[in-house]
C-alpha cells in the first residue's frame, strides 16, 4: 500500500540525518526553556513574594532580544551558524549552571538572579536568528514547511510538558534541581548538534570590518523594505501580533470576570489554544513544498479575527473554548507559514538580518498590544479591545487579500542568486 502524501513528507523530513539529530536536541532545549521559565519565576516569587519582581525579571528576559535583534540578525549573516549555535547553547548553559549552584548553595539573592537572567537573555538574543537561519540547511527546500512545522510541534509539546515536569522537579526535589535539569538538557542539545555535518554554503562570506555592521543592519531594514513579498509579509506578522496574539495574555480577567469560571477556567482556555496551536502544528508537518502558503497564511488572519468576534460575542463558556481552539489552530498557521516563507525566499546574505526582524516583531509586539488592550480593559472592560482587536485585523486582511497574488508569486519561487 503507498504512503499517503502527507505521511511520506513527515517520513522524509525525519528520515534527514541532520535534521533527526537537531530535531532531537532542541526536542531536549525546548524542554528545558520551559522548566527554566517556571523555576525563574518561582525562584523569583521564593525570594521576593513580590508582583513587581516577576515584572521586572519577565522584562529582563525579553528585552534583550527586542533591542540586540538587529544587530544579532547582522552578526549571524556573518558567522557560521552551526558553530555559532554551539557556542551560544554553551554559554547558556554555562550560565544555567551557575544558577543552580547558587540556589542549591542557598547563595541566591534578587539580584543576582535578575544578572544572570539579563546575561541569559542577551545570549539568547544573539541565538535566535542563529536557530532560525540554519534550518534551510539542514533539509531541501520541499521539505522546509514540513521541518518548520516539527519545530512548530515540538515547541506546543514544550509548553505543554515543560511546566508540569517543572512542577513536578520542584515538588520532589527543589527548583535548583529544575535549573540543573535545564542546564544537562542544554548539553544534550550540543552533543546532537555535534552530530550534524552540513555543506558547505554555496556564497563564501568575505570576512568585513565591524564598523560595517551598522550599514548591514540598516541594508537588512531596506532589503525587507522594498522587497515586493517580505514587506507585506512583515506587515501582516505586525498586524497579527499587535491586534489578534494579546488576547491570551487576558485569559485570567475572562476566565474570572466574564464567564466566572476562575482558574479553572483559566486552565481550560489556555489548554485549548494548546490543542489548536499542536493540531496545527501536526496538520501542517504534512505539507510538502511552499506552494499555496501565502494563500493559507492569509485566509487564516480572517479565520484568527473571527474566532475572536465569537469568543467576545458569546456568554457560553465552551463556545469560547471551541473559539479559543480555532484562534489556536489558525495563529499557528499564520506563524508557521510566514516563517516558511521568509526562509524559502529570502537571499541566504540576508537571512539571518530578514529572520532577526521577525523574531523582533514576534516577541516584541505582542507585549505592546497587550499593554494598549490591559489599558482599555481598564475603562471599557476586557471584550471591547479585544473585538476592537479584531475587527481592526479584518480591515488589514483585505489589504493582504489584494496583495495575496502578488505576495505569492515573489514568496513563493526561490531567490535568485548569482
């Protein structure tokens, strides 16, 4: 019997050497980053019992990579991103260890803890273009989606599984044994990345001075600019992460003041945008090639805003849910085309600075719509700015659904090189 269409893609992705050894090491990573995400903030609560605190060591962990974006972007087009991968992933580790002596030594204060969670948030700064830029290399372009999409999948069942191991680590033994298992899980992930050869690049960079690399920030900021598809590509990552993405950042006042279901409720909504966010994931592992995505990506922007018209509209709370699924579903078909996208048609010399700026925009932008709807809860109450939210990103939707052919013919065939 032959192999469904989409069951063969999956098997040819994971069938790639190098690809099955990175996919198991940041299988490891991802992980890790979860438990390390829960044992900060309860380590931060243990120390402080203050809201404030988690803020400010939140805060700590973001900033980095929305400020250092552009110039790790410019870096990494300069760097060889394997090794550079490595190097990150060690210092990491390096500094997650310190952590968990500190803690087990009963050495820790605030602020020793909001250091080593800046540091941790610079490097990872630099990391993420890096991650992101190295995938293209590690399997065919047909397969690109498919690989995306496992990353995709791999990530959900971090942020599902990530938290309850955290839980359960600090529970039996403490939360410096969930910074060292965070630490051993980042050393699994340079042992596979030490299993993995890649070609060598087709372009030989030549080696620039490092007074060049504010003029190759500022060429990756024109380079998106003008060109026909990852400009309006960024546009809508902008109009999705402002106006549709913060909605899950006010799942506590719904759950609580809406549908009066307290943290239970909150459970259950951010439990079924997990469900959405992993269903899509494994639908679209099943993809073979780019063709069609543009399309997908941008009739999905209208499926994300009318799940929110409904989850707003309604009094019942499983109809929220079933919203709240589908809001998942279609974000991360959003996400996980318009990174496809960006990796199969930007120039390989500007991938790393293309990459840096969604990774600015895709962290960044969330937190300032967030703020904006916080705020405006606060006057009109929490469904108002949420539809407002919504009903915004529709008119932008047929902005894109103007530009979507256009959009697909650039995106969607490979750069010209040469």
């Amino acid at each position: 019997m032959a192999e469904a269409p989409g069951v063969s893609t999956v098997w040819l992705t994971l069938r790639n050497r190098n690809f099955r050894n990175y996919a198991m090491g940041n299988f490891a990573s991802q992980m890790g980053v979860w438990v390390q995400r829960i044992a900060v903030q309860w380590l931060t609560w243990e120390l402080t019992h203050s809201p404030t605190w988690l803020g400010i060591i939140a805060f700590a962990d973001v900033f980095p990579n929305v400020v250092i974006a552009p110039l790790a972007g410019a870096l990494a087009d300069r760097v060889d991103r394997l090794q550079a991968m490595r190097i990150y992933i060690s210092l990491s580790a390096c500094l997650l260890t310190a952590m968990a002596a500190l803690v087990l030594s009963d050495a820790i204060t605030k602020e020793l803890l909001l250091a080593l969670v800046l540091v941790n948030g610079v490097v990872m700064a630099f990391y993420s273009p890096v991650r992101l830029s190295i995938i293209p290399a590690l399997v065919d372009r047909e397969l690109l989606t498919s690989a995306i999409s496992f990353s995709s999948v791999t990530f959900n069942i971090g942020r599902v599984g990530g938290p309850a191991l955290a839980g359960l680590i600090i529970l039996q033994w403490g939360v410096g044994q969930a910074f060292v298992f965070t630490a051993v899980a980042d050393v699994a992930f340079i042992l596979t990345l030490c299993l993995i050869r890649l070609v060598a690049t087709r372009e030989k960079r030549e080696p620039r001075s490092l007074r060049h690399i504010p003029a190759e920030i500022m060429d990756g900021f024109r380079y998106a600019r003008k060109h026909p598809g990852i400009g309006p590509l960024l546009v809508i990552l902008m109009a999705t992460t402002v106006l549709l993405r913060p909605f899950n950042d006010l799942f506590a006042g719904f759950a609580d003041d809406v549908f009066g279901r307290g943290a239970l409720g909150l459970a259950w909504l951010t439990s079924m945008l997990g469900v959405g966010a992993f269903t899509a994931s494994v639908f679209l592992t099943r993809r073979a090639g780019i063709d069609g995505l543009t399309g997908l990506m941008v009739a999905s922007m209208a499926v994300f805003a009318i799940a929110l018209v409904g989850f707003t509209a309604t009094d019942i709370f499983w109809f929220a849910c079933a919203c709240t699924a589908i809001a998942g579903f279609a974000m991360t078909t959003i996400g996980v085309a318009e990174q496809s996208l960006l990796q199969a048609s930007v120039d390989d010399a500007m991938r790393g600075r293309i990459l840096s700026l969604y990774t600015l925009i895709g962290r960044g932008f969330p937190s300032i719509g967030a703020l904006i709807m916080g705020y405006a809860a606060s006057f009109v109450g929490l469904r108002w700015p949420v539809l407002g939210g919504a009903v915004a990103c529709l008119v932008f939707w047929l902005w894109a659904r103007r530009r979507q052919g256009r959009m697909a013919a650039v995106l969607e065939t490979p750069p010209k090189t040469g």
